[in-house]
C-alpha cells in the first residue's frame, strides 16, 4: 500500500518532469486532490496539455516509458474522450496514476475538479451527464434481457441484468439530486432513504424464485424513479414494466 508522502512526491515528480519537457505547454491536477478532497485511497490525476498535435503519440509513448522504467508500473490501459487520452497506470504499490493528453487547443477543464499548474487552459467545457432518457431506456432494454435470462435459465447473465437495472436506476437518482452519476460516484451521497430501498434487489443466491424476486424489485425501483423525472413516460410504461417483472414461464431444459 502507498502512503500519501510516496503519492505526494511521484505527483510533484511527474509535474517536475512535465516542466521541464518542452512539448507539453500547460499541466493541471485534476480529480478529488484539485476539490481538496484527497484522502488515503484516492489515485494520481494529472492532465497535460501537448504544444504541437503531431507530438502527442510520441509524448505517450515517452511518458510511458518513464513509468515503467523509473516508476514500476505493472500495467495500463488507454480511456479515450474525444481527443482526450487517458493512460492509466498500475503501480505495485497499488497506486493508480491517471496521465491525461491532449493538444494544447484542447486543453480546458471538462469537470469542475480541475487547478492548472502551469501554462494556459482553454475556455472550461463542462461534460453534461448522460441524458435520463438515454439511461430509462437501457433500464427496460436491460429488464426485457433479465426476464428472457430467467426463463432460460442463465442465471449468471440474468444476475448481471438485474444489477445493471439496479445500477442505472441509481444513476438516474444521483442525476436528479445533482449529484455525480458514473461508476456509482455519487450513490453514496444519496439521501438515505432512495439506497436503502435497493437493498432487497441484491440476488442472494443464484435461483430462478430469488433471481424472479430480486428482479421484480429492480423493476419497481426503476419505476419509481422514472415517476419522479418523468411523469408521463412513467405512466405510458408502468403497465409493460409491471408486467414484465412478474415471474415468467420457465423453458424447459432440453
């Protein structure tokens, strides 16, 4: 495990070593250390701005062969938004080092956790959360798969369907209390009552009764939320969702 010293020095390492590359015009901390929010467990998050376009796969490959050569990396994995990259890297420590890249005339804060270090950052273009219509309708596409699942049997998949509805209802509560709606960020500062009700959606052991349970829940709660963003799409869907979480006739086994 890495302390926060370990954290706090490869953080001005790295800002150092941006510094002083002539490629990157401009660099900021971003994520929970730029909002102050820092503590124990929480990873490296920097962003960097790369002067000329043409250089930035270069830059890429140079900066990940600083990680693995002086820093141990074990591992990374590229996220891309727009022209955005994010390498993200495993450290044996445990430590996570987010290095985000991206050309110097796209270089702005896209969230509000964001403090330049140094150079020049863009007009801020905030990135909108995904649209609740968008996240109601993969919530009945995923419910019609979770009671195709149990029918068939597929108890795995359908557990993985009835988490994933749970997951996007939740999403949807997080949007509407103005709170972070990705990766289950802001569930946890929900008011106590709209996570409590989730509780019973968690499957318990994997059978067609509690999976058929567990998803009739899910459903309800979907519902639920639905109804408080959009009253009229709860109406014209709640015959079809309460429906479709009743226990379905099971295939017989060929």
């Amino acid at each position: 495990m890495f302390t926060r010293e370990q954290r706090g020095q490869l953080r001005s390492d790295l800002l150092e070593y941006a510094a002083n590359d002539r490629r990157i015009g401009a660099a900021a901390i971003t994520g929970s250390a730029a909002a102050g929010r820092e503590d124990l467990w929480s990873d490296i998050d920097l962003a960097f701005g790369v002067a000329d376009a043409a250089e930035v796969q270069q830059v890429l490959t140079d900066w990940t062969a600083l990680m693995y050569d002086q820093h141990g990396a074990l591992h990374h994995l590229d996220v891309k938004a727009g022209e955005w990259i994010y390498r993200v890297f495993l450290l044996p420590t445990t430590l996570q080092v987010d290095l985000a890249f991206v050309p110097a005339v796209e270089f702005r804060a896209l969230g509000p956790t964001f403090r330049l270090v140094f150079g020049r950052e863009n007009e801020p273009r905030h990135v909108p959360p995904q649209a609740p219509g968008d996240i109601i309708g993969l919530g009945w596409l995923y419910a019609l798969h979770a009671r195709s699942c149990i029918a068939r049997r597929k108890l795995w998949q359908a557990e993985y369907m009835i988490s994933s509805i749970r997951d996007l209802t939740l999403a949807l509560a997080c949007i509407r209390h103005g709170l972070p709606s990705e990766h289950g960020r802001g569930i946890d500062q929900l008011p106590s009552g709209i996570a409590t009700q989730f509780e019973d959606s968690l499957v318990r052991h994997l059978d067609t009764a509690e999976l058929s349970r567990a998803f009739q829940v899910t459903t309800l709660g979907l519902l639920s939320e639905i109804r408080n963003i959009d009253e009229a799409l709860a109406v014209r869907l709640q015959e079809t969702l309460i429906r479709l979480s009743e226990p379905p006739a099971l295939t017989t086994p060929a």
